[in-house]
C-alpha cells in the first residue's frame, strides 16, 4: 500500500494512491496519528487525479528525526573515512522537514555549500524499546525516499553536524510512504540523485553497512522509537563536496530523489538574503 498525506483545502489528509489517484480515507487525522492508532486505512471518498492534489511529506512532526553517516562504503571511502564499527549517528531536527514539490530554502549569508544526499527514509510504526531483530522487522510502518540536504559549511566548520543538517527545508520527504508488503526487502533497492537532470548518485541499498532492522535495533538500546519518527539510512556515493570540482545545489535548481518501488522526490532550490 502507498499512503500519502495531501491537503485539502488547506487541512492535512492522509490518502491510499492508486495508480494516478489519491484515495481519501475514512480517517480524519494525519500521518502519525494514523500510525498510533494502528488502523489499517479505508477508502471514504471519490478519487482525485494526482495532478490536481498537492502532496505534503509524509509524516510531518515526527519525534525524531535519526540519520546515519557513512553506512554506504563507497560513500565511506570518497569521504576518506572509515567504516564505522558502530553506526555513526546524528539528528535533524523536524523543522527541516518539507514535501514533494516544496522548495528548498536557505539564506546565502549562512551557507552557500549546500549540498544533496539521496537516502532510503524508514517510518516507525510502533513505540519500540531495546527489541530484538524481530521485533525491528516488524516495528517498521514504511518506507519514502529521504534528502538530507546538507550546509556543508556549517557541518564541517562546526565538527558536529546538527546544525548544518537541520536548516529549515533540509530533510524534504516523500512523494509517500510504502508499506513492507510491497518492500520486504529494502536492501535491494536501486536509489539514485539528479541534479537539473545529471546523474549524481547511482547505487543500490543493497551497499549498505548497517541494514535496518540492525539500525532499528542499534537505537532501540540508546532510546526509545515512537510511531511515526523517521530513520535516514544514509547516502551512497557522489554527493557533491567530495566531487573534483566540487558541485553545489544554486538557486532554481532542481533536484530529484529516486528508489526503486517507492518512487520520485522532486524539489526545487531556492536561495535568499535576509
């Protein structure tokens, strides 16, 4: 099933697509509602073309956003660092969360390296405390594509990374959640990033370091998961600050997320001067 969050007269819906259609559903609450309350999502209206919905990200305030760094090895090694023993972890915050369609923005007096990430997201489907691996598995809701847009000036002149990955409009999701019947295995998916139509980014899930249900796992013993929190997977390689030159997200550029099964994420940059 693909679930998808739109809006409706300027209220929040979520929606079952079909083919090139939303759904509306029966339930009258968002995303992560819908989540905690475990219900299985009914059809309760007349479907609208996709062309005339705007979609909106997919959960929109999570409790936490979870990323990893360095859990692709090519990405490890065009980095020059190690593969980390452990997952290597930090955190955006939720502000940075924008949807398909949505701009990207940022003030060119805080950054002007702004660079793009292409990452498999996964969506928490239940509270989730030091689990096994089963209980991983089944913790999952979902899965969307994920850009972990990145100020690489802040993060690398900083030495931690929060506040170069959490500028608002730095983490856009979607274009919707797919549920693991249709994915039951996220690790052999294709995931690539286009920048104004340029290949970047092409490589498999399949590369990965930590696999989910691990990462699930790894962050169940440090905290507890609540529904509807988003797990950025990390970003293969080709990202643009460790290219020769070194390439950089402008004004009205457009760049777009895509894995296999899941689908396209498309989002315009946009720059501005306060």
């Amino acid at each position: 099933m693909k679930l998808a969050q739109y809006y409706d007269q300027g209220t929040i819906r979520t929606g079952i697509i079909r083919g090139n259609h939303v759904l509306p559903t029966e339930f009258r609450g968002d995303m992560i509602s819908l989540i905690q309350c475990g219900q299985t999502p009914v059809p309760g209206g007349t479907p609208v073309p996709l062309a005339r919905v705007r979609l909106g990200p997919p959960v929109s305030h999570p409790s936490k956003i979870i990323a990893i760094g360095l859990n692709y090895r090519d990405h490890a090694k065009e980095s020059n660092g190690k593969i980390p023993e452990v997952p290597l972890v930090f955190a955006k915050f939720p502000n940075s969360i924008v949807g398909p369609g949505d701009e990207i923005v940022w003030d060119v007096n805080i950054t002007n390296k702004v660079d793009f990430e292409a990452e498999l997201a996964v969506i928490i489907g239940k509270t989730v405390r030091d689990c096994t691996k089963d209980q991983a598995r089944e913790a999952v809701f979902g899965y969307t594509c994920a850009n972990d847009v990145s100020a690489r000036d802040l993060q690398f002149g900083d030495g931690q990374w929060v506040r170069g990955k959490s500028l608002d409009t730095f983490c856009p999701l979607g274009p919707w959640i797919v549920t693991p019947e249709e994915i039951p295995d996220p690790h052999c998916l294709s995931i690539r990033c286009l920048l104004n139509g340029k290949l970047m980014q092409d490589s498999n899930t399949s590369r990965i370091v930590f696999r989910v249900p691990d990462l699930i796992r790894f962050f169940s013993r440090h905290f507890t998961l609540k529904p509807g929190d988003v797990i950025l997977t990390g970003t293969p390689h080709g990202v643009g600050t460790f290219r020769d030159p070194s390439v950089y997200m402008k004004n009205g550029d457009e760049i777009i997320v895509e894995i296999e099964g899941i689908g396209r994420l498309v989002n315009r940059c946009r720059t501005k001067i306060d």
